[in-house]
C-alpha cells in the first residue's frame, strides 16, 4: 500500500501553492483588494496630462527606460541616497522628465487612501502609460497586473543596457535583442517618437554635416537650437509634423529626411529595419498592431511576482 504524504510534505506543497498563486499576474489583479484602481489612475493621468501635455511622452519613455534595464520594476524611480547613486541618475536618464515622476507620485498618493499598501509602483507606470498612449490616440492594449517593485536600482547597471543616438545601428539592434525583441519589434516601439521632444545636445552635432536630414529641415534645426550651449533645455519635437499625436507620421517622415535623432534615421537606413519603416509608413493599422503587442511583451519584461519584489509604500524612496 502506498505511504500517505507526510505533513511536513503536504505544508511544503500547500506553501508553494500560495507562492504561485501570489506569484502570478493577472488583468483583474486588483478588482478585489483595489476595485478603484483603474479609476483612479484615469482620473490621475487625465489631470496632469491635461495640465502638462508633455506628461505623455515622458511617462513612455521612463516606461521604457525602467524595463528595459533589469525589468519593469519600478526602480526607475528610486532617488539617490548619499549611499546610492540610483538608476536615473545615470547619464542617460538625466534627461527623463520630472512630469512622469509626478504624475507617478499623484496616482501612488491617491491609491494609498484608497487601498494602502495594496499597488505597486511597478503596475501604475505600465497602466499609466497604457492610458497616456491611448490619450494621445495610440492603440490601447492588455497589461497584466501584479508586478512587484525592486529596491535595487544602481547607476552603474544602466551602461550598456539602453540605446544612444550615437551607437552604431548593430549595436542597438544587439542590445534589444539581448532582451528578446527583434528587429521589427524595435521598429515598432520606435514609433513611440510620433510624441514628445528631445534637446539639441542629443543632435545638435548631426545637423551641421550630416547628408542626413532634409537641407531645410536641418537649417530649421540649427536655427532652433544656435542657442543651445546657453540654453540646454532647447528641444525640438521628435514628429515635427504632427507631435502630439500618436501616430505613423514618424514613419513617414524618415524616408524623407525629417528624422530627429541620428538613430532615427539609421532605422531607415539599415537593411535589417528599413522595410518595417516602409510598412509602418503606409499601413498605420499594422503599426498600431505591432506596437500594441510589443508593448504588452515589454510591460511583461523580467517583473518581479510574488516574494521577489515588494509594495513600496513611497515610489520614490526605499522605506
Ligand atoms: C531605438 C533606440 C532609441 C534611442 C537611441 C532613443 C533615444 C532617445 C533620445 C536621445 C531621446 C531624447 C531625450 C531628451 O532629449 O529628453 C528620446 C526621446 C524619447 N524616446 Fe527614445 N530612443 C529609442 C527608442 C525608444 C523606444 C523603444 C521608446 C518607447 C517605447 C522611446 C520613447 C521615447 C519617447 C516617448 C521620447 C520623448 C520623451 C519626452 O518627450 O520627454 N524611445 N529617445
């Protein structure tokens, strides 16, 4: 006759159970411990992105910034202590912009009245960019919930595992690939320059020389940013053709020389991304498509369940 389990066995097996099950992301994560979740942060986003128009794009970019290093974790947010020089004080996401970081304190203040210590930071970033996107007439998508947020967040990671305008297109290529995404996935998150801006400093040195860009359009750049050593917040719209809106219009414009940033028009001229450029210029259905599931894969990207993260109680501080 076979041996009965032991107890010992029988509370290993049970405990893993409730591991797995608080492990696991869902879309209706929150309907019981937080039924206003998706009410208040519509209600948050709606606000800021009525008062700030930028917020939108900034809330992408942080999005994109935090999960592409080490997962959508939330350690994006974190600020430096005298003992830690965190993630966005590296160099690259110095210029990431305080309205996301807001908007992302107003909704975690909100939903801490509403349901303390319940959401993670984690899971109102990728909601409140899913919105945003939507709000400035991109496609909406699914995002699970759940995530957890990660207390490490370390300057010295961030080399390495995000694209600069100044890296060859291979090397761009290999560092989405080094987290899973293809080259045509890359082109459709690309896309997300249809909004916001960028400072001259990030292209201020193509726009003299390069045979690049379209001979007017680079005149009207340099015009813009002449006085950009005195001035470092001079920027200029990533879509100068229609920036506030989510679009294809990116698309359209780097066949013709209106790309912004060096790595914009590198998109269009290496074989490997050009014919989704082209496809995305002429089809702004399959753009939408495309962006839509790559950004559902990204939202998903290396997050922490279960006991493997925690709910901050402050988005901005380790407590
Ligand atoms: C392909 C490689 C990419 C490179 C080299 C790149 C680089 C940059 C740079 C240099 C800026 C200007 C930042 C500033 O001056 O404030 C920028 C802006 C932006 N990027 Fe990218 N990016 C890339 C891909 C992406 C992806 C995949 C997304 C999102 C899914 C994204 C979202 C944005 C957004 C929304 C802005 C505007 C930010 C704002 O208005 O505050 N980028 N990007």
């Amino acid at each position: 006759m076979a041996k009965p389990p032991s107890l010992f066995l029988i509370l290993i097996s049970l405990s893993s159970l409730a591991f797995l099950s608080e492990s696991r992301l869902s879309y209706n994560y929150y309907d019981q411990s937080c039924p206003r979740f998706t009410q208040i942060i519509q209600e948050t986003i709606t606000n800021k992105q009525i008062t700030s128009p930028t917020t939108a794009a900034g809330t992408l970019r942080v999005f994109f910034h935090d999960c592409l290093l080490n997962g959508c974790d939330a350690s994006i947010l974190v600020s430096s202590t005298p003992f830690n020089s965190a993630e966005r004080d590296a160099d690259i996401n110095l210029s990431l912009p305080g309205d996301a970081f807001d908007l992302v304190t107003r909704a975690k203040t909100a939903l801490e009245l509403s349901c303390p210590n319940t959401v993670s930071c984690a899971d109102i970033l990728a909601v409140a960019t899913r919105d945003l996107v939507t709000m400035v007439g991109g496609p909406y998508y699914n995002v699970l919930l759940g995530r957890k947020d990660y207390r490490i967040s370390k300057s010295s990671y961030v080399e390495g595992n995000l694209p600069k305008t100044t890296m060859p297109m291979a090397d761009i290529i290999n560092i989405f690939a080094s987290k899973g995404f293809s080259v045509q996935e890359m082109v459709a998150l690309s896309g997300a320059h249809t909004i916001g801006f960028s400072h001259c400093k990030e292209f201020n040195s193509f726009i003299y020389n390069s045979t690049q860009y379209n001979p007017k359009f680079a005149q009207g750049l340099q015009k813009a940013c002449a006085d950009y050593p005195n001035n470092p917040t001079l920027s200029v719209f990533n879509d100068i053709m229609t920036p506030n809106k989510f679009d294809n219009m990116y698309f359209q414009n780097l066949p013709k020389g209106l790309g912004l940033l060096e790595s914009d028009h590198g998109l269009y001229n290496d074989l490997r991304s050009r014919s989704y450029v082209e496809m995305y210029a002429k089809d702004q259905n399959k753009f939408f498509q495309d962006f839509a599931r790559a950004m559902e894969k990204l939202s998903v990207y290396g997050v922490k369940t279960g006991r493997r993260g925690e709910i901050r109680r402050r988005c901005d501080a380790i407590n």
